[in-house]
C-alpha cells in the first residue's frame, strides 16, 4: 500500500470524525445514530466524484477482505506452509512462536509482492486519483499485474481442473481465464509446492532422527526420547548449514 492511499485513507477517516463530532457535542445533547447518505452526487460519471461517505464504505469493505486477499493472491501461502513444516521437522514444538513465523512470511510477501503492487499503483491506483480513468478501469487495470504473477505460479493441469469442473469455456488465451478458475487453482498450486519444498527440508532431519534412534536402541536406552537426543543436534546442523539463508533465498527465488 502506498503512502498516497494511506495518506487519502487517513483524511477521509479524520473528516467523517469531524463532521459527526464536531457540530454535536455528546455531552449537551442525547446520542443519536447519525444518517447517512449512500446518494452519489451529480456528475458522479466522472472519476473522483462519488461522495466521501461511500468511498469511505468501499474502503472499509476492502480491508476487510484484505486478510483473504493477502493469503489468496499473493506468496504468502508458500511461506508461511515451509515455515510450519520447517519448525515441526526440527521439532521445536512453538518455536518459532506462531507470531514469529507469521510476521516474517508477512515481510517477505511484502518483499516479493513488491514489484506487482508497484505496477498496480502505477497503472491503476495513481491515474484513478488524478480522475483520468474510471473505477471500472481501475480495477480491470489492477487485476492485470496480480493476474500475470498467479499465472506464472500456477499449474496449467490445476486451472484445466476448476475450468473443467466449472463447466466454463475453455479459454484461448491466458488472458481470458478468469479469477474465479485462477484463484483456486494457484492456492492449490502454491500448496502443493509448499509440500514439495517441506519434503526436501524434512529429510536430512528425518535422518538424523534414524540415527539418533538407531545409536540409542544399539546402547539399550530405549525409555530415551529419541527426540530429546536429536534436537540439539538438528539444530546445531540448521546453524552450521546457515539454515535460514539457505531456506529464505530459496523462497524468495522460487517466484522468480
């Protein structure tokens, strides 16, 4: 989000709060639901002219499906499933806290959704400020970028399945699928790479854990949790591989 939206968001919220607050103190007179109007102002044809109280409604109806929107369309499915197989491989239990793991996959998003929400800014959000495109336009301009990054994600065999059980024509062009095929079809294409990646890091832990278990039974020490043994020694193996380096940079490349 750039800091022209905000900073448009912001204003909005501060001159609503002034116009309900500022003429009708609470304290000398009853509280009252105050009324809205959704009306649009005439020479509401024209960008930009559609009254402050409805785009306020618009906005707030979009950062409420902003949470779905950041899991659903962007690289933060991948991340966050790698980031809870990796903790349960080295079997840390809670650590790295959900919090953690959470709000490193968020950052990382951000990094790699950077060049896309870019060219939205650029194409759709800054022309549809400046009243030369319509909301319409903006938001066919704005699918464009987010559209070209899920199809580049996403396997053809996966979109071929929710076109088919749509019973939707098939498209001709990529172009023309549409996001209610392409949705589903990239979360299940991000889910399935998430357990690809999740596989090839749970197995040097796997083999460590076979060891451990292996040298332990050897010595008749079969009432030690192997797990007990092994953790130390994961964990000193994630450390010396510079694990984190390793696993991020791969993340990242990956949408490349």
């Amino acid at each position: 989000m750039s800091f022209k939206w905000t900073k448009h968001l912001v204003c909005m919220i501060v001159i609503l709060g002034i116009l309900l607050f500022a003429s009708t103190p609470l304290w000398s007179q009853p509280l009252s639901i105050p009324t809205i109007n959704l009306s649009v102002a005439d020479g509401s044809d024209q960008p930009g002219k559609v009254s402050v109280v409805l785009q306020l409604l618009l906005i707030l109806t979009v950062l409420s499906l902003a949470p779905a929107i950041l899991v659903m369309l962007t690289s933060f499915t991948r991340i966050v499933v790698v980031f809870s197989l990796l903790r349960h491989a080295l079997g840390t239990q809670q650590m790295p806290a959900n919090q953690i793991v959470i709000g490193l996959s968020l950052f990382l998003t951000f990094f790699i959704m950077t060049p896309v929400w870019q060219k939205v800014n650029t194409q759709a959000l800054q022309p549809y400020f400046d009243e030369q495109i319509s909301a319409e336009e903006a938001f066919k301009l704005s699918s464009q970028p987010v559209k070209a990054f899920m199809l580049k994600q996403t396997r053809e065999k996966d979109i071929a399945l929710f076109v088919k059980i749509s019973k939707a024509k098939r498209p001709d062009t990529p172009a023309d699928i549409s996001l209610s095929v392409l949705m589903p079809a990239f979360v299940i294409s991000e889910l399935k790479t998430a357990f690809q990646i999740g596989f090839l890091i749970y197995l040097p832990f796997l083999i460590l854990d076979m060891v451990v278990a292996s040298v332990l039974l050897s010595m008749g020490m079969m009432m030690l949790p192997p797990i007990m043994i092994s953790l130390p020694f994961k964990l000193l193996l994630f450390v010396l591989v510079d694990g984190w380096y390793l696993i991020v940079g791969s993340l990242v490349r990956s949408f490349g």
